[in-house]
C-alpha cells in the first residue's frame, strides 16, 4: 500500500476541498487542550492545522510526509513500531487510516503503550459493514468492495479489539454520515472519483480503472437520471487508557 501512496501523494490533498470533512475537525477540535499529541498515519500531517501545528506524526510513506506542514514534526514509521517510549502521549489520534495498518491488534497495542495514564485515543473510521453504508463505487469497480472487506474492521470487531488490548473504556458512537447523490452525468464532479483521491481506486491499475469509467458512462447512456448514491456512516472510537 505503500507504493500507492508514493504515486499520489503530490496530489493527495486535493481530497480536502470544500467541507467534506468539518465533520472531522469539529471531533478533533475538544482535544486541542492536550500537550503531547500524535497522529498515526498521518500522511500529509493535514490535521495537525487543528492542533496549532504541535502534533507529532507518523507514516509509513516518506512520500506523504514530504507534503507535511511542519516536517521536523514528522518521522517514517509503522503503527505498529512507533518509535516512542512507553507513556508519552496525552492524546493519540488515527483518522481513515486504521484500515491500513497490516496487524491491527499489534497497532492497538502501540497505541496503548504510548499513551500516558488516562489517556485517551480516538480512532476515526468509515463503517463500511453498517446496514446504512451504500457507495456506488462498488457496482463499478467490484474489486474494491472485496478489498474494502478484508482491511476494514466493523464496530463489533472493533469493540472486541480495543477491550482485548485492556482500554479501561471504549466508547464507538456515528457521528456523521456522508449522505449524497449524484444524478448522471453529475457524478464525474464527485472528487472521490478521481483516482488519486481515495486508496480504493489508486490501487487500481489504469486498465481497471478505465473499465469501471466506461460502465458508469454506459449507465449514463443507458439513462441520463442514473442515481450514484454515497451513503457512508463515519464513526469513533474513543478509547481511555
């Protein structure tokens, strides 16, 4: 996964225009008051902007990270082999990034490590296995649903974790849902569809992307109305050491 991000990195940002993701700042926003703060995974260190500049971040892409805000802040490692010692962050945060770590039990259990007495962490994530989740992305490009099925945990699953690792609390609620549709032709403005936006279509090779392209056009010719609905429930997962 890597080797996709290094690809797109230069363009990676492109996905936070507009207010696609207010949701996400309102929910990080309480947590400013924090000293030490770390964000894993954090690609292009973009919400380190809400915590005044002062988070330290890590990612497994040197790529993403020449893209950071403040690069003395920032170090290439893995969720799981954070190079800090034990008990060093007042607050640990994981935004649309959980999915991507190869041993999720292991990266939990850094986070543990990591955090002080009291801690807390809040990982962010789409619910992809909800009842509500719909994205039309799947009917065009099935290999991404199956690829989406592996590496993205359900709010039972992470429960199960996080209690598992020995958090004192863990507390999961839906906080937001992206909710849109897009009639047509209109779909082609829907940023997520661009390949460099989402890790789904950037693991693609060019041929499949373009063959997915080509049934959503044959939809549109088919019927000028076609619906392409988004329909993704986002949830947290607050967690106190």
């Amino acid at each position: 996964m890597n080797s996709v991000y290094e690809n797109i990195a230069t363009k990676f940002n492109d996905r936070y225009s507009g207010d696609d993701f207010a949701h996400i700042s309102r929910i990080l926003a309480p947590f400013k008051i924090r000293e030490k703060i770390l964000e894993i995974g954090c690609g292009t260190f973009y919400w380190n902007s809400v915590f005044d500049f002062r988070a330290f971040g890590v990612d497994i892409s040197k790529e993403m990270l020449l893209q950071s805000n403040v690069k003395s802040r920032v170090a290439v490692a893995t969720a799981e082999a954070l190079p800090f010692t034990k008990n060093t962050f007042d607050f640990i945060y994981v935004i649309n990034a959980f999915h991507q770590f190869d041993n999720k039990r292991k990266a939990a259990k850094e986070i543990f490590s990591a955090l002080k007495e009291n801690g807390e962490a809040l990982i962010v994530s789409a619910d992809f296995h909800g009842s509500e989740f719909k994205w039309y992305l799947y009917d065009y490009f099935p290999q991404t649903k199956e690829f989406d099925e592996k590496r993205f945990l359900s709010v039972e699953q992470f429960n199960l974790l996080f209690r598992d690792v020995n958090f004192g609390s863990v507390e999961i609620e839906n906080f937001h849902t992206v909710n849109k549709i897009y009639y047509g032709g209109e779909v082609f403005s829907d940023k997520f569809l661009r390949k460099h936006n989402s890790s789904q279509l950037a693991r693609l090779s060019e041929e499949e992307y373009s063959e997915g392209i080509s049934k959503i056009k044959d939809a549109i010719a088919q019927n000028a109305q076609t619906e392409f609905v988004v329909r993704i429930p986002q949830i947290y997962i607050l967690l106190r050491k």
